[in-house]
C-alpha cells in the first residue's frame, strides 16, 4: 500500500501552490472558527478554484450539524469532508462527497459504531479537555488496534519531518495528515518542512515497491 500526504491548515493560495509544486496529494482547509487555521468558506473556494484536479481538497469541520456540512459542500466546493463529533447525524449516507470521519485516540472504541457505515477514511488524532484534534502533540501509535484495515486510516496528530518516517514505518497508513509540522506558525506553511514531508512519504512508497517487487 502507498501512502498520501494532506497537508492541513491551508489559508493562502500562496501556500497552497507550493504544496501542490511539492507533490502534496491533499490541502485541508479548517472551517472551524475556533481553530487558528480557520478559514472561510468562499476564500477557500477561491483557492481550490486554483489548484489541479489531481490535488483533492478536504473541508474540516468540527461538532457541525448535517445542514452546516452541506452548506460547505455547496459554498467552498470542497471534494472531501473531514467531521470530528457530528452534532444531529451518525449516517453519512446524505452526504454526497468522500467523508473522512475523525476520532480522538482517546474515543477508539466508537471507531466501530463508524467503520462499516458510509465511511471512506478513518481519521484517528490526538485530543486535549479543550480541543477535539490539531493539538500538534502526537499521541501512543501503538494503541491503535491492528484489525483496523490501514488503506482506511488517516494517521494525524502532532508529525513532523523529524517523527514522519517512524510514523510511516510503524502504522503505515493510508494517508499521513499534518498541520502544524508543516508550518512556521498556524496558517503559514514552511517549504522546507513540507518538501522534507513529502521527500519521507516518496522514500517509504519506493519502499515499498521494492519489497512487493521482490516478492512477486
């Protein structure tokens, strides 16, 4: 299995153009007003307007109700949507575009009240009493349990270019999600960080090329 990379807290197309010129499979753009990253919905539409096809854009929301999902499906044009703690729903049958449904490492248990509905990605995060995800702290990768299937997972929560390689080494999922490991501060994205990011995610994927291409 190959690895993708998001890079999340997308706030400028400046930003955004340079992760798609570095190979970043995913922007995420947070429109969660409490979060330092928050942006809004028609300026995050102006900035996927802008980026390539092949680069997916990813909408965060955090405890929304299903009418506010919809609302920024419609208005930021997002081609995924990432929903930590749905306020009126837990079916996202209604939903029309990729959900990724994302969980506190803390809640692992309710992952299975989830994983056989219409879940496409099972994002699992760090959590602190005052914030559901992107505290930037990474938490024990250990603890996730082996049965779930590793092409379903998103592994966030504190990476960085110093910890991406034994991330990708030890859980090996299907997409690696970072915010503020790719950035100078909240909403600033750094080159260097994130073409380190996507180097390490390159390396792991040839990798494991080579493994299958010596086992066949």
């Amino acid at each position: 299995m190959f690895t993708r990379l998001k890079i999340c807290g997308i706030t400028t197309v400046t930003d955004a153009l340079m992760c798609v010129e570095m190979g970043v499979d995913l922007l995420g753009f947070n429109f969660y007003p409490g979060s330092p990253r928050f942006i809004a919905m028609h300026t995050a539409r102006d900035i996927i307007q802008q980026i390539p096809f092949w680069t997916k854009s990813v909408g965060i929301l955090v405890r929304p109700k299903l009418q506010q999902v919809k609302e920024v499906i419609q208005k930021s044009e997002v081609n995924a949507i990432q929903i930590y703690q749905p306020v009126d729903f837990d079916n996202f049958n209604d939903i029309n575009i990729p959900v990724f449904a994302a969980f506190s490492i803390n809640d692992i248990n309710s992952i299975q009240t989830y994983q056989f509905k219409e879940v496409d990605m099972i994002l699992l995060d760090n959590s602190t009493k005052n914030a559901s995800g992107g505290t930037g702290e990474t938490f024990n990768w250990a603890q996730i349990p082996a049965d779930l299937a590793r092409e379903k997972m998103i592994l966030a929560g504190g990476i960085n270019p110093q910890n991406i390689k034994h991330a990708l080494q030890q859980v090996n999922p299907a997409i690696i999600d970072v915010a503020s490991g790719s950035e100078n501060y909240p909403g600033k994205k750094d080159r260097k960080k994130v073409n380190d990011l996507v180097q390490n995610v390159l390396k792991h994927n040839l990798n494991n090329l080579k493994s299958l291409n010596l086992k066949s």
